[in-house]
C-alpha cells in the first residue's frame, strides 16, 4: 500500500527537524506528526489511494510542520523529497508574516490549489489536535479553536469523505470542552 522507506526517511527527517519540541502536553512532537500520518494512512486505505498518492499524503503529514516550526526550509524538503511534497508541505504551512486572522485563510486556499492527497492532511491534522485543550487555553480559544476546525471542514470536506466523517465527530466530541 505504502512504501516503509519513504515514511522512514520522512520520520528520520521530521525527527532531526523537531529535535526536542514537545506537544503542549509535554510528548516528543514526533508524536503528533506519527499520529497525523496514522490518520492519513487509514484513510488512504479506507479510500483506496493509490500508491503513489499515498506515499506522498503520507510523508506531507510527517512532514506537516517542519517549515513553521522549525528552521528547516522549503529547499531543505525540496532537496530531500522534491518538489510535490515540498509544494505539499509549503501549502500546509501557514505563513507568519501575515496577520494571525488572515494566516489559515491564506493556507486554505494554498490547500485547496493541492491535489486531494494534501488536503486529506489538513483534515487529519485537525481530528489530531482536536483532543482535550490544553489547560491554560480559556473558553474564548476554545471556542475560536472549534469555530477554526468547522471552517476547515468545510473547505475541505470533499477531499476525503472518511476523514471528513472522522473530522465532524471530533468537531461535535469538542463541545464538552467549551463551557
């Protein structure tokens, strides 16, 4: 279905991007992109990608945040990975130069100018990070964080129909963090 190779030199690469970032939770934050690419991996079966469409979704979604978090750069994934996945993973990256309101906005639509490989990544990147908040967040980022992950399901609900599902349920399971 998918080539191990390809996602072990992208977790490798991911791995030395990261060095010791943590999740807010305190986890490695390979931990996140790992469970983000599971995502992409099931819904690649469940879809039935094929195999060159789901090694690249699935090395985008472990490489998802390596130009916005890190000091890796788009010729460093473009050297180690080419230009579809750099591309990928450019679009996937919000751009902080801009006004913080105007950033997902902006990203959306690199997205949406993606094949749906690309987008199914959003959509798994935000069923993973729409678990429980992180304590020091209060109810108004809460409910800007859920207004932002229904915003993103409707400019991408049509990429991938199981994650689109998986993405509505997560939505509606947040409620019980918002008071």
């Amino acid at each position: 279905m998918f080539s191990q190779e390809e996602y072990l030199k992208a977790l490798r690469f991911a791995a030395k991007a990261h060095k010791e970032q943590k999740t807010p939770y305190g986890l490695p934050y390979l931990t996140h992109v790992t469970s983000v690419a599971m995502e992409v991996i099931h819904a690649s079966i469940e879809s039935k990608l094929d195999d060159d469409k789901a090694n690249k979704a699935i090395s985008c979604a472990l490489l998802h945040d390596v130009l916005e978090d890190t000091d890796m750069t788009f010729d460093d994934i473009f050297n180690e990975f080419g230009l579809d996945i750099a591309e990928g993973v450019e679009a996937l990256s919000k751009y902080e130069s801009l006004p913080k309101k105007q950033q997902m906005q902006d990203s959306l639509n690199r997205i949406l100018e993606q094949p749906y490989e690309i987008q199914l990544v959003k959509l798994a990147d935000r069923i993973t990070n729409l678990q429980k908040p992180p304590k020091d967040w209060d109810n108004e980022k809460k409910k800007a964080y859920l207004k932002e992950a229904k915003f993103i399901l409707s400019c991408l609900k049509n990429s991938n129909l199981y994650l689109s599902a998986r993405l509505e349920k997560k939505i509606e399971d947040y409620n019980q963090y918002i008071d």
